[in-house]
C-alpha cells in the first residue's frame, strides 16, 4: 500500500506528466535541490541573485512556452507583460510606501491591465496568421517599452525607480536570532523563498493546465487547427484564453521579479533582450515541455552569470598561449555563448528534454 502510495502522491503533484527518463529525473531533482537550498549552500549576493533570477525565469518561459510550444502562437509581446506586472509593484511600492495592501493592490492593478490588453491583442491579432501576428505584438510591444520610457513622470524613465519593500523583506529584518547553517535569515532570504515556493506553484499549475482537457485542446490546435475547428472546438476562443493566461503568469513572474531586485527600469523588465533570452531558453530547454522550462532556465542563467568569469580565469591559466588565451578573453562571453547555443540546438535539435525523453511528444 505505502509502495503504491508514493508513485500516485507523485503523479497527482505532477499531473501524470513525470520526466520518463532517469537521467532527466536526476538533472530536475538536482536543479530543485539547488534552487531549494540555495541561501545556505552558497555565499555572498550573486549566487542568490542567480538561483532567483532562474526561479523567475522557470516561470517566465514556461508561459511562454504555453503559447509557442503547446498552442503554436509566435508573440513577441511576453515581455510587455512580464513589465506590467514588474511595474504594477515596483510603482506602487515606490509612491505608496512599503506596504502588503499596497504591493496587493499594485500587482491587482498590474493583472487587470494585462488581462484587457492581452484580450484586445488575442481578439484583433489571434485572427492574422503566420508572421503577421507576430509582427502586431512586436509593434505593440515595442510601443509600450517606448511609452514606460518617456512617462518619466510615472515611471522614472530610462533610469527606472527604486522602491522599499515591507518591513518583513527588508535586510534588517531576522527571522531568527541565531543562525541557520551558517546563514542569517534576514527579509532577503524570507523574500528569495517567496520568490521559490511561488514559482513552483505556479510551475505545477502550469503543468496542470498543459495535460488537462483544455491543454489538449491547444495541442490539437497546434499539429492542425483546421481539423479541430471541424471537430467542433472555437479554436480563436481557446487561442485568446492562452493568450490570457500566459501573459496573467507572465505578469505574476514579473511581480516577483520586481520583488526581488526593488527595481523596475525598461531595461531590465521591457527591453528585447528579455524576449531574446526566453526564446534561447525555450529552444535550448524544448518546446513543448515544461520541464524544458526548468533545465533550459538553469543552464542559460548560469552560463551568463559564470562564463564570463570562467572564460577569465582559463584565459589567465593560458597566459603562454597567446592565442587560446586571446580566443577565451572574457570580452568574448557573448561569443562563446552563442557557440553553446548553436551545438545545443546541432546535437538537441529537440531541446535537452526532447532529447532525455527519447524523443517523445508531450
């Protein structure tokens, strides 16, 4: 009974969609061991900055992926959403004080909008097809990134705002007297876990939503929408409510984002940038997978963080090499970043977790 117990406990968790692949199982249980635990097995404020930044980023391109890879939509306004949400705390924390009700009341705010401009962007573009709705919410996108820009008054600009975060999340704060294995528990550490548990959530609600008669919909939407509009289903209908919820989680990742850095600023929230990274992780990790979300978030995060500094270090130890040591100057990260890119997508043209799986759709 307790044998049987365990393995239905994990596909309740899991919505019957486990990993299927020993290695894949490891690699998940690894990355979430990390992300878990990772206040008290790391030192100093840029390896949490990193395990935050890829518990936002889980999210974030696991949205995304909602659209691309489980319904075929092509948009390039996520990160419109993702700034939404940013900006609905960041704005209300920073002119209203720091407060619960009124980071509540901002991120409220924050998905209200997003839910009316989703819907007029799903209702007037979901009807073009191909490039040509891509095209739309590039353009929106790109209005509204100039719009945070120049509404200096409100946003702060090309600078952004800083903001101060509730009493409870503040660094002066302790949760305890003593320490934890070694490690204060002070607000920043209350907040990274409240960035973590929220994303996980988020990530199994997710995953519900993609094996659920509804996820299926969109799925037969992808591979051929015509036969599904014959057997019955609106698929414009179920197009925009995707639409909807992925741009709703997008805005929520946005929230925590914000949250963690008490930072909103076009740059870091509304810039393409941000775009170009959730399509490298949704390619790199596989479309059409959530858990490509999580692999693909941790290994590109980690690889613009660290290999700078790798590349650094191997260049030094090659110092009698002028010509390895020229070709790994950390100047040159983005170059061999691209290069990991391309053999990541040459020998996993289906992503990491495609390629664990065997190869097998979702």
């Amino acid at each position: 009974m307790q044998k049987q117990f365990l393995p239905h406990l994990l596909k309740s968790i899991f919505s019957d969609d486990l990993p299927r692949s020993r290695l894949l199982s490891s690699l998940l249980l690894l990355i979430f061991l990390g992300l878990a635990l990772a206040p008290f097995i790391t030192s100093g404020a840029r390896p949490l900055n990193t395990a935050a930044t890829i518990c936002v980023y889980v999210i974030l391109v696991a949205s995304y992926d909602l659209l691309l890879g489980y319904t075929g939509i092509v948009s390039f306004a996520h990160t419109m959403f993702f700034g939404i949400g940013a900006y609905g705390i960041g704005l209300s924390l920073s002119d209203n004080g720091p407060y619960w009700w009124v980071a509540f009341a901002g991120l409220l705010a924050a998905l209200l909008l997003t839910v009316v401009l989703a819907l007029i962007v799903g209702l007037f573009a979901l009807r073009v097809r191909a490039i040509f709705y891509s095209m739309i919410t590039l353009a929106v996108a790109s209005s509204f990134a100039v719009l945070a820009s120049q509404l200096s008054d409100l946003t702060g600009g090309e600078d952004g705002k800083t903001f101060s975060v509730p009493a409870l999340l503040s660094p002066a704060f302790r949760l305890f007297e003593a320490e934890i294995f070694g490690r204060v528990v002070d607000g920043k550490v209350i907040t990274y876990y409240i960035v973590f548990f929220s994303s996980v959530l988020l990530f199994l609600f997710l995953l519900r939503v993609v094996n659920s008669p509804f996820g299926r919909v969109l799925q037969a939407i992808r591979e051929n929408e015509f036969r599904a509009e014959a057997l019955g289903y609106r698929t414009v209908l179920y197009r925009v409510l995707a639409n909807c919820l992925a741009a709703l989680i997008a805005a929520l990742a946005g929230g925590l984002m914000a949250l963690w850095l008490r930072y909103v600023g076009p740059k870091t929230m509304l810039s393409f940038d941000v775009m170009t990274d959730i399509l490298l992780i949704v390619v790199i990790g596989g479309m059409g997978t959530m858990y490509g979300a999580v692999v693909g978030s941790a290994l590109f995060i980690i690889a613009q963080n660290y290999l700078k500094s790798l590349m650094a270090q191997a260049s030094s130890a090659l110092v009698g090499v002028p010509l390895l040591a020229q070709a790994l100057h950390p100047d040159r990260w983005m170059l061999w970043l691209g290069v990991l890119f391309i053999l990541s997508v040459y020998f996993f043209p289906t992503g990491i977790v495609g390629k664990l799986r065997g190869n097998r759709p979702s």
